[in-house]
C-alpha cells in the first residue's frame, strides 16, 4: 500500500523544462490518466515519480519502491544498453545481441504470468530472435510485457497504445482493465477517447503545472476538460467568414485604434487623462488594471458609447471621431463579448443561430439565414467541442459555454476588431482556461486583431505582447 504527495515541488528536466509548484497526492486505490497538450509536461511529471529530473524545491514522499514503467524513453534505454553491447567488444566480430527471451526475464515475477503474455502478444516466434532486430512495435511489447510480469506496486504508462497494432491495442486495453483490479496506474494520454473506463481521477497539466485534478465521476469537470484539450490539440482551423461579412473591408494598413492625450473625467475626478494609445492590425492587446481605473470608461471610447468620446482627439478605423460617422459606420468593424452582453442574451434561440445571429448584429434571429451561414456555425461548433449542442436552447448551456458561444458569435464576420471586455468574469478556473484557449486560437488563426481586459495581468495569453497597464490617472505601455 503506498499514499504518496507531491508538494510545492519545483523539478528541472537538464534546464530543458521545469515543473512548478505541483501538489498532487495519489494512492493505491486510484487510477489516474495525466493529460494535456504536447510540450504541457505531461510526461515530465510522470518522470518525476521516477526520481528522474532535480529537484529545486518541494517534496516527493510515500512512493512505493516498485514502479514499472512504460515509456518511449524506457524503450530507447533498452535499445541504446543493446547498442553498448556492441560498442564495449573489443573483438572485430559482430555479435547477434541479448535474445528477446533473456530481456523478458530479467525482470520477470512471475514466469506462468510471462508465458501467458507471450501468447497473448503473439510471440512466440520471437522469442530467440535478436532483441535489435525488432521493430518499434514489437520492442514497444517487450517492454509492456516485461512492465507487467514484474510484480510492481505502481504502474506508469506513458502513451501505452502508441505504436500498436490494432489487434495489440484492444488486447493491452483488455490486459489493464484485468490489472487495474489489483495494480495501481498512472497513463500518460494526449486523447480522451483513450482513457480505460477503470482510470478513477485525471490529472491536467498546462505550461509545467498541475491545474487541475477531477474525478472521473464529475461528469461537468470531465466534460469540460475534454473541451479544453480539444481547444489546445484539435486542428481545426478558425473557420473562414465566406461570402457572408456584412462589413466594408478596411485597408490592411489602417490604424485600428488613435487616441491622443486621452481624458475621462467627472466633475473634478479624472479617471485617466493623456493616454496616447495606438492599436495597429495584428496587433494582440491585453488592457489591465484595477476596478474604477477606466477600462470600460476606454472600451466605450473607442465603440462610441461614451458621451465624452467627441471631446476627445479619436480616430478609429481611419475615421475621425465626430466627423459624421454613423455609429454603424464603427461598429460593423468590430466584435464584442462582455458579461453585460450574455446577460442581455435572453431570448429562445438555439445554440447555432446564436451564433448565426453574429452575422446581423442582432441578439436572436428575425430574418432567413443562408446554408453558407449554418455551415460557419457548425464549423464554430466543432472548433469549440460542442457539434452536438447546435439544437440545444442557449439558456440551457452552462455560464462558461455561453461565453464560448458568443466569442464565436462575435468572431463569425472576422472583424477587424475583436473587443473582450473581462471575458472570464464569473467564471470558474476550468472555464476560465477554456475561454483563454479559445482567446488564444483566434489570436494565432485569424487576422482580427483581438483587445482582451481583465483585470488581472497575470491572466496572460499567448499570442498578445502587447500591455497596458491602467491606474493612477494614466495608461502605461509594457511591451
């Protein structure tokens, strides 16, 4: 029996990559699944159960002494011992290599165990071929067979399935839901479609982090994760506008936003005063700062919602502000996301023509829409992870997969302007990643030009380098 716990351990992988701050506790009545995008330290953290990587801080306590492994890793090691073989004879004479058979029993527990495998895998015929002389699927089930019959208390399976053929695929699956019964696991997976029913809890991690832990009986997290990793992993590109923008095309080299000497102010309380601003296409911002210092007050500037906007020196998309532009002259150009929106979000309509409703502007549908504009709103269905909610009433969906929705809602014409004013707000820390993922697919897969507030600095999104920070009266840039 073992009850291990990982805490506020910080591990550097040959200063390739760091593990940071992870709390974690694990024991022998659970099964977990580690998963992630690619480069988010899935198998790192694995490895650190290994005693693999230096620990910086923190501690690593109450594992047991047994642990199995299997691994790409564990199978180059195997084949590089191999390989050394050849390199320490100092004889001129090629050598045949350990046999398949003598790799098996090294480890082996348990030889009844191993014969049964053997047959399982097929395997038989090569039990006295040369070990070097496999090829990766069947060095892969070397490894898997020598893992199992080794009598360890804990199993770590790092991408288990990669590299097998099909009839070995449904055979390990078979293999560890036997197992399971009495051995502990911990699985490496990029896809969720791949998770055994016995896995118990599952781990994410992002960036070198542990963000989240749930158990597999939280039917919401467990959804909601699989959401998230298919924002992070999924190919999908950002579906295209087609024939259907509604807005004038601007000139690729027209200045989005120029504010000069910028001031808001009541009575004799400035909220900001000479902000000299410029938000150029391509552009990614990020606006912070502390509630009452004037990021709304900003936001309403540039759509024209502020009276004081037409005593300020203000251009947006090239147009002088009070020169007779139209308020839909600004805002056919632009996008917008707010919780005031989604409150405003009542009527019956379904999730797809929520999203279809983007094309007019409008907050439902009042007119027939085209099969180009249903087709768009399927294509930001599968991009969210949500093609089988289309037909779903809005106001049945969950806080965080409405927010979602009016993202793609906003995004469906390609504006040149995408305004998100504190889109994670009331949101959980699970749906909150799943907003910024979606925030940072659209910074890296389109051409709007995207302008994120929050309040926070900290919440930062890939994609958007540039900052500005307000307080004190003023707007300060950081790049």
């Amino acid at each position: 029996m073992f009850n291990a716990t990982l805490s506020n351990l910080c591990v550097n992988f040959d200063n390739h990559f760091m593990l940071n701050k992870i709390n974690w506790k694990l024991n022998d009545s659970q099964h977990w699944v580690i998963t992630g995008a690619n480069g988010s330290g899935k198998s790192a953290l694995a490895a650190s159960l290994l005693g693999i990587g230096d620990i910086e801080a923190g501690i690593i306590s109450g594992l047991p002494a047994n642990i199995a492994v299997v691994s790409f890793e564990a199978q180059a090691e195997l084949i590089e011992k191999e390989r050394r073989k050849d390199d320490a004879d100092i004889l001129d004479v090629i050598t045949e290599g350990t046999s398949v058979q003598e790799i098996l029993d090294e480890d082996c527990q348990n030889k009844d165990e191993q014969q049964r495998l053997i047959e399982a895998f097929k395997f038989e015929s090569l039990l006295n071929r040369s070990f070097r002389k496999l090829s990766t699927g069947e060095t892969r089930k070397v490894i898997l067979i020598k893992a199992l019959t080794s009598n360890a208390d804990l199993l770590i399976l790092d991408e288990p399935f990669e590299g097998l053929d099909l009839h070995s695929d449904e055979l390990l699956h078979q293999l560890l839901q036997e197992y399971s019964n009495t051995l502990p696991m911990v699985l490496v997976l990029n896809r969720f479609d791949e998770i055994p029913s016995f896995i118990t809890r599952i781990a994410y991690v992002e960036k070198g982090e542990l963000t989240h832990t749930v158990d597999v009986d939280d039917e919401t997290a467990v959804a909601e994760l699989r959401q998230l990793l298919h924002l992070k992993t999924s190919e999908l590109a950002i579906p295209t506008n087609g024939s259907q923008s509604t807005t004038t095309i601007l000139d690729q080299a027209t200045t989005l936003v120029d504010i000069k000497d910028g001031r808001i102010a009541y009575g004799d309380t400035v909220i900001f005063d000479k902000l000299n601003w410029r938000i150029k296409p391509g552009e990614h911002w990020q606006v912070s700062g502390p509630n009452g210092s004037g990021k709304t007050c900003l936001l309403n500037l540039i759509t024209g919602d502020h009276p004081q906007c037409y005593v300020n020196d203000i251009k947006i998309f090239g147009m002088q502000r009070g020169q007779g532009e139209s308020i839909w002259d600004i805002k056919q150009h632009i996008g917008y996301v707010s919780s005031a929106l989604q409150w405003e979000y009542k009527v019956s309509v379904s999730v797809r023509n929520a999203i279809i409703s983007g094309f007019y502007d409008s907050i439902g549908i009042y007119q027939q829409y085209s099969d180009e504009q249903k087709s768009i709103a399927n294509q930001w269905l599968a991009l969210l992870g949500m093609e089988l909610s289309g037909d779903k009433p809005f106001n049945q969906l969950s806080f965080g997969d409405q927010r979602l929705v009016l993202i793609a809602r906003a995004m469906v014409k390609h504006p040149p302007l995408l305004i998100l004013d504190e889109p994670c707000l009331g949101l959980d820390d699970l749906n909150r990643q799943l907003v910024l993922a979606l925030i940072e697919r659209i910074c890296s897969g389109s051409d709007t030009t995207v302008l994120y507030v929050n309040h926070r600095l900290q919440d930062k999104i890939a994609g958007v380098n540039h900052h500005m920070v307000l307080g004190g009266g003023t707007g300060k840039h950081t790049q």
